[in-house]
C-alpha cells in the first residue's frame, strides 16, 4: 500500500483538495478554509489494492477516510463465518461512522483504489465545532437509508432482469468517465459476488447479463468490461 502525505500550498491550501471529488463531498465540503487546510495536514493518500481490507468488521479504527478513486464493498460477516456484501461505495463517499468506536462492518476495495486517510480523533472535535458539517453526515445518513429501503425492493420484489438491471444502473451512475449517450465501467464484482449480492445463483446472474446483451442494453467485452449505450434504456428496465 503506497501512502503520500498530502502537501500544501503557498496559500495554505492542500495542493490535492484542488482537484480532488471529495472537496465538495460530505465532509469536506462542510468544512471552512482553515478546517480544510488543518485536515490536509494531517491527511494521507494511500493507494489499495483490490481485496485489501480497508476497515475489519469488530475493529476500532483511528482513521476515518474519503474514496478517491474505485469501488469499496461493505460485507458483513456472520458467526459461521459466510459473508454477505450489503452496499458498495464510489468515489468521493465517506468511509466510517462517526462517534461510533466499533466498526459494525469490514470495508473492503473491490478494485484498486485511493483513498484519504485522515484522523478520527481530528474529524470528531470538527464535527463537534460545525453545525454545518453535523448537518451534512446527517443528510448523508438519511439517504444511505434511502437507498437501503430501494435496495431492499429489489432484493425482495423485483424479477431476476430487474436486479442485474438496478446493479448495473448503480455502477453506472457512479462510473468515469460518462458522456451525454453511453457509460463504459468494469464490473467490480465477480459473477459469484453480484450473485451473492442479489440473492441470485450465479448461472442466473450469467443468463440475465447475456440477455441484456442480447436485447442491445449493454455490450460486454473481456468478461467484465461493459459498454452501457444507452442509459435511458437500462433505467426504463428497473422503473418500469
């Protein structure tokens, strides 16, 4: 895992804030100049590779951290030790739970990523110190739930088709890059996790990603590369 410290500018601005998503995400978009300028102090930007574990399910973490770059699975494990992803995260999402000593979940890259590292004890006094920032976890909370509940609509009402559909439309929304007429993204799941994470089998997982390939809603190439042409199209398939 390669780590660089971020590094500041003349002005006193983090030289990576300038271009980075997260600047204008949950937390650091709530944060004022010299709030953002005392984070990236203190912040590290550390490249992981895909199946490295990022935070351990039972842990207590020092760190929180933004997405940078790549896909992060959520994956909670039960006693007999089988595993079940529940949620996948894009950049620039927030990674941790705040105020929360034990994590209820590992976090795991499921591509290589990049990611910002920066101090729990540091972002807990800022959240404490900022309205503006307790507001911003606050939102992103609710529509974590939001989107919990449609997920669980999914799982429980929608036919085979739809479920594929709605994960791929949910890679999508997510992927870089996006023009105005297609989406092109690699799957950052196997076959075998997107069936698990659909409460599918995995032959049905195959038959239903041929199908649309067939129907002309997504062109695959190399087994995991997939050309979405038409983006209107995939998402009349899971609104309809």
């Amino acid at each position: 895992m390669d780590v660089a410290r971020s590094k500041v500018s003349d002005a006193g601005t983090p030289v990576a804030c300038a271009s980075c998503q997260a600047r204008h995400g949950v937390v650091c978009g709530a944060l004022w100049s010299g709030q953002l300028r005392e984070l990236g102090r203190h912040s590290l930007r550390r490249k992981v590779d895909a199946g490295s574990e990022i935070i351990a399910q039972g842990s207590e973490s020092s760190v929180y951290s933004n997405i940078m770059r790549g896909v992060v699975k959520l994956c909670k494990s039960m006693p007999d030790g089988r595993q079940q992803i529940v949620s996948l995260q894009f950049a620039p999402d927030f990674v941790g739970r705040p105020f929360v000593p034990e994590s209820m979940l590992s976090a795991q890259a499921a591509t290589d990523a990049e990611i910002c590292v920066f101090p729990r004890d540091l972002l807990d006094r800022m959240i404490s110190a900022t309205p503006k920032l307790q507001r911003s976890l606050h939102d992103q909370a609710l529509k974590e739930l939001d989107a919990a509940r449609e997920w669980m609509l999914t799982l429980g009402r929608r036919t085979a088709e739809e479920k594929v559909a709605s994960l791929l439309h949910l890679i999508a929304t997510h992927a870089e890059p996006q023009t105005a007429t297609s989406t092109v993204f690699d799957l950052p799941l196997s076959r075998a996790e997107i069936a698990d994470f659909l409460g599918l089998t995995i032959e049905t997982v195959s038959r239903q990603l041929a199908k649309l390939r067939k129907s002309g809603v997504i062109r695959i190439e190399k087994f995991r590369h997939i050309i979405v042409p038409n983006m209107d199209e995939l998402e009349r398939m899971i609104s309809a």
